[in-house]
C-alpha cells in the first residue's frame, strides 16, 4: 500500500471561520533586516514580494532585501548556503525538496525545504492550444505537434502531465524542440507546433491569443478521477482550478476547468528560527489587506487559497500557527508526517549513496535516482520521478 496521499481538493473552509481565525493573534517579533531570493526584476513573483516587504516594513518594522534570480538553482543557491532567510520560488522548490531534474546533481540532493506560504490566483498552468485545431481536452491531442523546451524540465513536466490526463504519453504526439520557452510560442504563430505549456496570462499567451491561429486551452473535468490520477502519478502538485484569467478571453464570466500550483510558493529551510517563521504566517494572515492589491496576484495569499495539504511540508512553526488559529485538523497532521517522513527517507538515501557515488556525471545522475527510488519504492512511497 503507497503511503504518498494525492488529494484532488484544495483544503478550504468556511470565510466565516477564516475570519475569526485570522483574528486571533499573539505578539509578531521578526529580525529588523531579512534576505529573500525571488524570480526576475519583471515578474509577478518579484512584485509580489516586494509588496510583502513593504508591508512588514511599515507594520512590523522588518525590512527585506530582495535578490532577483534568472533561474531556479541562482534563487535557490543562497538559501541552500544560508545567505538568505526565503525563496519565493515556482515548483523547482518541490524539485529541490525531491532532488530531482537540475537537484539530481553531486552539489544538491534533496533540500530540507519548509514552505511557509503559497499564492494560488486566478490564472492557471496549462497546455496553450493554436485555436485552429479542434482540442477541447488533453485527449484530442493526439497526433498533434507538442512543443518541447531544452533545457527546461519544470515546463516538459507540466505538459507530459497534461498529456497524461487525457490518456497520453510523447510517443502519442509528435514532439518538436525548441530552445526556449518563447520560441515555441512563435513556432505556434508559424505554424511549425500546435502546442505549448504556460500560464494563462503570459504575454506569449497573449500574443498566440492575437494572432490568425487564436489560442484554446483544454478543459479538464474536475470529474474525470481517472484523468486527475494519471495527471498526479506524473506531476503531484497540480489541483483542478478553475481559472478565471486567461488569454482568449477567460475571465470571471467564462472560466475554464483548468489546473494550476502555487506560484510564488514561499520557502524556507527546516531550521528556520521558529519564532521568524511564526511571526511570518501571521503577519502575512494579520496584514492580508495592506498587501493583497499591491501586485499582480497577492491575492492568493489569504487564507482560504491556502492547500494544506499539498506535496513539501511546511515548517514546524507554520503548522503551530495553524494550530493555533484552529484550522489544522488530524487529517493535516497526518499527511505532514507522511511528508516529513518521505523528506528524511531522502535525505539518509542521499547520504547513503554519495560516499560511493560514481565520479561520471551522467553516471552519477541515473545512479542517484535509481538509488532514490528504490529507498522510496522499499519504504512504500511512489518514486514518481524514476
């Protein structure tokens, strides 16, 4: 029997209860300076903790310096050495905390990550379709033109999981490289490829949307188990959404049953101060209005947007905030053993494989996840990544 929980909902409950629970709070005490590592000068994820910052600064008194990075291992680098106190990090966080894709390399293995907080909004993660064709779900792309990005594992994950929801794998579609994710937007414009992955308001997105070809993005059934199992056995992370942001005219008034993760998901080593990672929570709970519309997508931050039970483990502070404030139940508790479980399972698989690593790094790799799933597979979790 597989230990690992793969849960289709995300855990909510009632505004009522959010409300009061919120409410409640005790004395915030966080350092007069902090680091965070977060994406590019440009994105969302960048603003995003900026306006933290801002808000921390003017209700706690807390200042943070935020070091942009180009790319997952530069932004996860100083948190792993200890020059900064968080990431705002997209999915490589999980990749990290796993030590896998571009962490299944000699200087990472798996990372004791702690998430602190998410954002989910309302855009989603999905495969971009060329409106020409006629794709109204995973399954109708057989045969068609799937892009594929070089060099990027988080985005080929994100549309082999898609394909996996309508019964597909890459041998059922014909893939095409590219050597960049917008490249294979305008490969879409051209005609060259049918289909590639994305958010839903990527200016990429947009511009297919404009474009003689138009864009679609594929429904998927909140209904269809089967569809949503296949989807999670490839990528666990994902959640039916209902996205409500789009290019091609999704919105509020014509949503698509879609997916999505966190973005940024907010992390931090296991060993964080406790009483740090405490007075975060809280005071990104307390102060929710005086950040919430101060950039693009910080409105996922509240409470009720909170997976509690999602794939990385959140810091032991964290859970004792929720506690707390009377939202964590047993249900929670035991899928967080579950993970903190899997995460120390690694870690001694790590360190029990590199005193006699091989010396090739090619060698090295396939030996490590070999090595990784079979620790996974003997303790009863899915490898997932094999």
């Amino acid at each position: 029997m597989r230990q690992i929980t793969r849960r289709l909902a995300v855990a909510t409950l009632p505004l009522t209860l959010l409300a009061s629970a919120v409410a409640q709070s005790s004395e915030i005490n966080l350092p007069s300076t902090m680091a965070w590592t977060a994406y590019g000068t440009n994105s969302s994820g960048y603003a995003q903790a900026v306006a933290i910052g801002n808000m921390l600064q003017s209700q706690h008194g807390s200042s943070v310096r935020i070091l942009p990075g180009d790319n997952d291992v530069s932004r996860m680098t100083p948190l792993k050495q200890g020059r900064v106190d968080l990431c705002a990090c997209g999915i490589a966080s999980y990749y990290g905390a796993e030590g896998v894709m571009m962490f299944a390399d000699r200087d990472w293995g798996p990372q004791p990550l702690r998430v602190i907080t998410t954002s989910t909004a309302s855009f989603g993660l999905s495969l971009a379709v060329a409106g020409d064709l006629d794709v109204e779900t995973p399954a109708d792309l057989a045969g068609k033109r799937v892009a594929y990005i070089r060099g990027d594992d988080a985005l080929n994950k994100g549309t082999e999981a898609y394909l996996a929801f309508g019964g597909l794998t890459w041998d059922d579609v014909e893939r095409v490289d590219f050597p960049g994710y917008s490249r294979s937007f305008d490969g879409i414009i051209a005609g060259d490829v049918d289909a590639s992955f994305t958010t839903t308001v990527t200016p990429p997105a947009q511009q297919l949307a404009s474009s003689p070809r138009g864009i679609s993005w594929p429904v998927l059934d909140p209904d269809d188990e089967a569809g949503w199992a296949r989807m999670m056995a490839v990528a666990p992370y994902f959640r039916p959404h209902e996205v409500t942001a789009g290019a091609g005219g999704v919105s509020e008034d014509n949503p698509v049953a879609s997916a999505s993760y966190p973005y940024p998901i907010v992390v931090a080593n296991q060993d964080l101060d406790d009483t740090v990672a405490y007075s975060l929570i809280k005071a990104l709970q307390n102060n929710y209005d005086d950040y919430k519309d101060n950039a693009p997508g910080a409105v996922g931050y509240a409470l009720e947007y909170q997976d509690l039970e999602w794939v990385v483990p959140f810091h032991d502070a964290v859970v004792e905030y929720y506690r707390d404030i009377d939202v964590w139940t047993d249900e929670m508790q035991a899928h967080q053993e579950q993970l903190v479980e899997r995460q120390t399972l690694l870690k001694q698989a790590w360190d029990d494989f590199i005193g006699d690593a091989p010396s090739d790094e090619d060698d090295f790799t396939d030996a490590w996840m070999q090595a990784r799933a079979a620790a996974l597979d003997d303790a009863g979790f899915e490898p997932i990544f094999e």
